[in-house]
C-alpha cells in the first residue's frame, strides 16, 4: 500500500543511515555450553550471538563513532547540522547528554581539517527506554518543520545492553549505535508522522534503571560503569504486546483503516528487537487481533484457531475487546502477568500453521537474519534492523520507491510509537552508502573467561583487537578537590 503524506506536512525523513557495533563476540551455542543452557531454544528463541562495549569504550564513544561515520560516508557537510540527537538509556552523565557527542566529533573532524558541526545546533538526549531514539527521530523531524527548515539533522540511537550473568537476559545482551541523517526531500524515506500512531501507560517495574544500582561501583580496572536493569521478563513480554495493540489502534483510527486488508498491504515491518521471537510474538498478535475485527472470512480464520487451541471463539472475541488493565498485573504477589491468555493459546496454535510464515515471518524477513548477531542494542535495535534490511532489500531489489514500510518502536515503562515510512525515488543510492554489513564485519571472538572479565569489567587478557577509526576513552578523571574537580568524567581521543 502506498501511503499519501499530508500535503500540509512538509515532506522530511531520513537520507543516511550509518552503524558502529563494537568487535567483541559472544556466540551463543558457546554461551549455552558454559551455562548449560539448551542451545536449541536459544537459537530459536534469541538468536546466534551478541556484541560487548570494550574496556576502552562507552556508549559515547559507540554514538560519537557511528556519527563520524554518517558524516563521511554521506559526505555531509557538518556546518548545515542544527539538530544532533542522543537516544538512549545507557548514558552515564546526568546533566550532559549530545553535547559530549558533539564535542568529540567536532575535535576529531578539526584533526581531519574539517569544519564542526554548527556552533548553533540543538544537543538534547531522549530517554524512554528502548523508545528514546524514535522519540529523538520525531523531535528533529519537528525540529526541520519549523526552525530548523532548511538544515540538517543527525540522530544517533546509542546503548549497552547488559545483564547480570545468571539471568534469564543475559543472553539478550548487546551493544551497539546507529546514526540517521533526517533532512527535508529525503533520499532514503518520508517518515509519514502525520499518520503514525502513538500509545504509552506507565506499568511500575516492567523495566528500570534504579540509579541505586551505580552506588559504589569500582571503577578501578576498567572504565565500565555496570547497567543491570531491574526487569521481570513474563511481564515484559505482556507490556510490548498489549502497548503494540494499542499504538496500532491509534493508527488505525486516524487513518480509517480496516486492520485486516491494511496487513495485506505490507510487505515489510521492522520493529522493536530485543531478541528473535519478541517481534514475531507481538506482530502476531495483531494479526490476531485484525482477523477479531475482520470480516467474516477473517472471523472465520480466528475460530479455526481457536477450535484447534481448544478454547471457544466467543471467550477470545470477548478477552481481545476487553481492554485489560495491565498495570493491575505489576504486583509481586501476582501469579498470571498475562493480559491475553486465551489470544496466547492461539497464538501457539497460529505460530504452528502454513499462515504464520506469509503473514508474520516474511514480513518480518529483511535484515532478520543479520539481526540474529546483533543481541539486543536498545535505542538502536529498530534502526539497526532497518539498515540491515535496507541493503537486503537493495541486494534482492525487493522494495519500491513509493512503497509503504511499517516500523513500530517500544520502550519498556511502557510506550510504542507506530511510524509508517514511504520508499524515496533515491532509496536504492542512498542505501548503498548504509555500510552495515561492513560494521558487521569486524569481529573478535570471546572465550569463557575473556567474556566473564569483559562482561564484569575486570581486565582482559588476550584481546587482539587495536581500535581504528573510531573514539575511545583515555582516562577518566580523579580529582576532587575545592579548587578542581573532574570526579568520574571520560575524556576521549579519536584513533585514527
């Protein structure tokens, strides 16, 4: 389906897409092997493997790298940038946010005899959980509507996914940062806002960041500052699905759209990834729930499911229409942190049909695979999955200028954004600067006690890996006294 943009909106979206991921690798059938975890179902579950943040790096480092590379892989001219964005839930300062990154960047394109990016560009940071760098992606769309007309701006989603080892996340784990230039008449796609669909409700501890987590952190042998999240993963699950539901309800009602003949017209959706099955279980369900509303064919397609799941139509129609409070399940002393018990005993019936693979997985398909070695990168998760899925797609020419592509975005807490996005005339040039399966490329494999230091941010012995083209930390400031003070502050260098 081709999307028609608000001819009262200016036409703005995204014209570059460029992606850091750091080199050290944890394959997952290892990880299984030291754990004693089942292999099988983390491949079918997870993926294959993920990516640490190094010694020497942190998620400024990640961001700032992944903004150089836009800006030379698209030959942008830094002075027409008046909007630099930082998405993302690992940041360790709590005053400055994209300043730092502009700062590094501005010092590293100076070495290169290259001017700074605009003395009078924004710098703010999105926090939302895994939501900040679509929320950052909104603000300089905005940002170009109206002040910013006529310049450019680059948002760069940044995090660094990590679990205490022992626990159900810890094989999600990741890192990673990916940066997009958004500019008006873009080459790459019109981000349609103006048809998108947005939904939030707070759900207590579904996941958090307690800052009582960092309270006295030995900083000693490394310059790692530990992130574990505090997070319940059942009702994790229930949150992303039930806050996709309602972000695609708010789209459907602007949009007069039947949800059932709209599925029909995709051909791709990226979304939100924490890990592989996430997406599948959450684009599911809002089939399920499309057919719910469908016609009597549709109708007819859920009541086979549901005859075959053992459960009566009648009592799904009734759960799906029902409205849940989700919130009311965020209590330790609650056993059942499922909204929709009866629509997930037929979605195992769904996941097991010759329908699920045409209407969930192959939607699902651009950049999939690529994903499967990425783990969870948070803020950059989804536009990580969009560069992966653009360049399949120019490899097997597999979308059309004008086409629709639908992305949704989610951020545990618990909000989702439901954005549609249009194929530009230029996708496939633009496409051919994205360089992610280059980013890719660089890999250093862990063993066990290699990733145990890394991971606990004791020294590591044996890495072979020397930083090139990308920012590092040198040191970290120690002084605190009256007259000077940089307690805790990274100072950088870019490696040539």
């Amino acid at each position: 389906m081709s999307s028609t943009v608000s001819s009262t909106a200016k036409n703005i979206g995204i014209s570059g897409l460029a992606a850091y991921v750091p080199p050290y690798r944890v394959w997952l059938e290892d990880w299984c092997d030291w754990t004693g975890n089942q292999w099988p179902k983390i491949r079918e579950v997870v993926g294959r493997s993920f990516r640490l943040r190094g010694p020497e790096q942190s998620v400024y480092t990640l961001a700032a790298t992944a903004v150089m590379r836009l800006i030379e892989q698209y030959d942008i001219d830094p002075s027409q940038v008046k909007f630099l964005g930082l998405g993302t839930e690992s940041s360790t300062d709590n005053s400055a946010g994209a300043i730092i990154i502009k700062g590094m960047v501005d010092r590293a394109l100076a070495e290169r005899g290259k001017p700074p990016i605009a003395r009078s560009c924004e710098v703010p940071e999105f926090k939302h959980a895994c939501l900040g760098g679509v929320y950052g992606m909104k603000g300089a769309i905005r940002h170009l509507a109206l002040d910013g007309a006529g310049s450019k701006a680059i948002v760069v989603c940044a995090d660094i996914a990590e679990y205490a080892r022992g626990s159900s996340g810890e094989p999600t784990q990741g890192a990673g940062a990916v940066a997009m230039l958004l500019e008006e008449n873009p080459k790459l796609a019109t981000v349609d806002l103006v048809n998108s669909g947005s939904a939030s409700d707070y759900r207590v501890f579904d996941f958090r960041k307690p800052m009582l987590r960092f309270c006295g952190q030995d900083r000693s042998e490394t310059h790692q500052v530990q992130d574990f999240p505090v997070f319940n993963g059942k009702y994790s699950t229930t949150c992303y699905v039930d806050e996709t539901l309602q972000a695609l309800t708010d789209m459907y009602r602007k949009r007069k759209l039947d949800p059932r003949p709209y599925f029909d017209s995709l051909s791709t959706v990226f979304m939100h990834r924490p890990y592989r099955r996430m997406p599948e279980t959450g684009l599911a369900v809002a089939y399920l729930f499309a057919l719910c509303q469908g016609d009597a064919d549709a109708r007819a397609e859920l009541a086979s499911y549901c005859f075959e799941a053992g459960v009566d139509p009648a009592a799904v129609t009734a759960e799906m229409l029902s409205e849940p409070s989700v919130a009311s399940l965020a209590s330790p002393e609650q056993h059942q942190h499922e909204a929709y018990p009866l629509t997930m005993a037929v979605l195992r019936v769904f996941r097991a049909s010759r329908h699920f693979r045409r209407e969930i997985l192959d939607k699902l398909a651009l950049g999939s695979d690529t994903m499967l070695d990425l783990g969870n990168l948070y803020t950059a998760a989804l536009p990580a999955w969009m560069a992966a899925g653009f360049e399949q797609a120019l490899e097997e020419n597999s979308l059309e200028a004008g086409e629709e592509v639908l992305t949704l975005g989610y951020g545990s807490g618990d909000a989702a954004e439901v954005i549609p996005f249009v194929m530009a005339d230029g996708w496939r040039e633009a496409c051919r600067k994205i360089r992610f399966a280059a980013a890719m490329e660089q890999a250093v494999d862990l063993d066990r006690e290699q990733y145990e230091a890394l991971h606990d941010g004791r020294r590591v012995h044996g890495l072979s890996y020397l930083p090139r083209s990308e920012f590092v930390i040198d040191r970290v400031g120690s002084a605190d006294e009256r007259h000077f003070s940089d307690l805790g502050i990274e100072y950088y260098r870019y490696v040539s």
